[in-house]
C-alpha cells in the first residue's frame, strides 16, 4: 500500500522524502489549510521546491486544501487550487463540494482526491462525489470499523485512503466544532482546532492545569502524561466520576490490523502530523515503512517503539476495531 507521509514545513517535507514515503501531503500557509498554525506550511515558492525534490525521488506531492470556504472569500480557495495545480501537484485533497467543481470545471486533468473533512462514509454519498467531480480516491472518516470499510470497497468506484498513525478524532470530520466554543475558530472553517494562541499551561501546587480560550481543560499530577489541551480530550466532572467524556488523550495506530485493511481494499496509508517536527515524521515513517516490509509476527517489535512519540505515549486502534460495541 502507498505511504502517505504529513509535511508542515519544507524540511518535514524533505525528512518524509528521505525516510521512504510514496507520497507526502502538505499545504499552503492561510485558510485553505486545515493545520493552519503559525509558523507551518508552504509558500507558493517552498511548494514549488519541494515538489521538484519529491519527483526527484519518485514522490508524489499532494496538497490539502481541505477546509470549507469562507463566503465572500472564495477567491482565496480558488487561487490555492490555479497554484497547487500550476506547481505540478500530483493531486489536490479537497473537502467543499463547491471548491471540488471548480477542480473538475477549471482543471479537469487534475487528480482529484476527496478530504476526509468531507465526511463521506457510505456508498451513495462517495459515489456522488465520484460521478459528479471526478474523485480518483477518497480518504475515509475514522469512524468505520476495518469490516465497514470491506463492505463499502466494492461498492465505489474510488481508490480508498485510511489514517493509520497519529492523532485520533472521534467526531465525524468535517462536523466538528467544539473548538469554536472556547476560542471562536474550528478546524473546518478557519483550519486550526485548539489554536496555540489559546493554550495555556499554569502551575497549581504539584499539578500542571492544562488551559483553552480561558477554559480549564485539564490537571495533570506529577509524572502523568499530558495531552494538547483540546475540547474533545478533556477531562471533565460527570456525576461522580472525572473522566475523558469524548476521547482519550491517545493515538491511532492501526498497523496490527495493515493485512486486514490491505484485504479489505485500501489502497494508501496516512500517518497524520503535519504540525510535527521533522524529526518526528522521519522515525515514523522509517519505522512504517519497515513495518509494512516486514512479516506480521515481527511487526509488533517494530511499531513499539513508535509508542513514545504518541500522545499520551500511549496508542489504540480506536473505532476500526469497535471493542465497545
């Protein structure tokens, strides 16, 4: 299966290339880019560079214009899409159904893949994406269970894409905006989930209090792992009990399950991070790439050691296997 690899800034990028990825996905420094944080992502001109390096060495660049468009503003939308597509990108990850005609209508001859923010999760819904804008592949909400997934392939007419490693969202993408109710900015909309500029850490006693647009997210007692402050892995006082209401501060790891996946129909692999250091991106994809070589006895020694680099330091299979059901 193809290896798609996350980029938040050139040298990422490079790092991804270099460590064996197949493919590296990556995006423009504004809204159009649903990890819009400062101080990552490309410049028409770092874009340019680093898809000339990747087909260098065989790689192909995708690029995430992956959010909703503002009204008003669409200009900025089509823009991203006339660039990405006149640097050479080898395919456009869109998630407004609106930006995806203006691809089909403007840039016919580009690959076109569909977002995972555009939420399609059944037959119907991907195959409407299929038919009317020319979707080569669709990267699939991480909300289906590996057999979900057996019995959707054979019903579309797309290449299927799923995440594989890195951070874990339990909503239905491209629906969630529980951020927006602490800091007034989403993911879908202005690309950023629990923007940096709202996070806060503060010392209370022995305990580190975890903070998001004013908002307590979370204590940590000494020596616990801490997690980024977002809405959905917070730790709130239900009842009696505090506990992690929506989401555990862990992350995905589904390469136990690669055979499964690859007999299901997937076609490609993400691993998820674009807002991670090169560092990071390169040891995960070394070790995937080594693990999707090896055999299935010897891939647990392998994805061990990538346990360190999760959140939490501690990973699941979340809703491809359903253990709750």
């Amino acid at each position: 299966m193809e290896l798609i690899c996350p980029a938040g800034t050139p040298s990422a990028f490079r790092g991804a290339v270099d460590a064996g990825a197949d493919a590296v996905y990556c995006g423009f420094r504004n809204e159009t880019n649903a990890r819009n944080f400062p101080g990552l992502n490309f410049s028409p001109e770092e874009l340019a560079g680093s898809i000339a390096y990747g087909k260098a060495h065989g790689v192909h660049t995708y690029v995430a214009l992956n959010t909703f468009m503002r009204a008003g503003a669409e200009q900025i939308w089509y823009e991203g899409v006339d660039t990405a597509v006149q640097l050479g990108a080898d395919a456009l990850i869109v998630a407004d159904i609106a930006l995806m005609a203006y691809v089909a209508e403007r840039h016919p001859q580009q690959r076109l893949h569909a977002s995972v923010q555009a939420s399609a999760s059944n037959a119907d819904a991907v195959n409407f994406l299929v038919e009317s804008f020319g979707v080569k592949r669709l990267v699939l909400p991480r909300v289906l269970t590996v057999t979900d997934i057996a019995t959707l392939a054979p019903k579309v007419a797309c290449e299927l894409e799923v995440f594989a490693f890195g951070g874990l969202c339990v909503m239905a993408e491209g629906r969630c905006s529980l951020s927006s109710y602490a800091t007034g900015q989403s993911p879908n909309m202005q690309g950023v989930c629990s923007p940096a500029s709202h996070v806060h850490y503060r010392e209370d006693g022995a305990d580190m209090v975890s903070e998001l647009g004013g908002y307590t997210i979370n204590r940590f007692g000494p020596g616990e792992a801490a997690g980024y402050p977002t809405l959905c892995k917070g730790r709130f006082h239900i009842a009696d009990d505090d506990g992690y209401a929506f989401e555990d501060p862990t992350s995905l790891d589904v390469m136990e399950h690669l055979d499964a996946l690859t007999a299901a129909g997937v076609v490609a692999l993400k691993i998820e991070g674009r807002q991670r250091g090169k560092a990071y991106v390169a040891e995960v994809v070394s070790r995937l790439r080594q693990a999707l070589a090896a055999t299935p006895q010897d891939r647990p020694a392998i994805l061990s050691q990538l346990r360190r680099l999760s959140e939490g330091q501690q990973t699941t299979a979340g809703a491809y296997e359903k253990k709750w059901r």
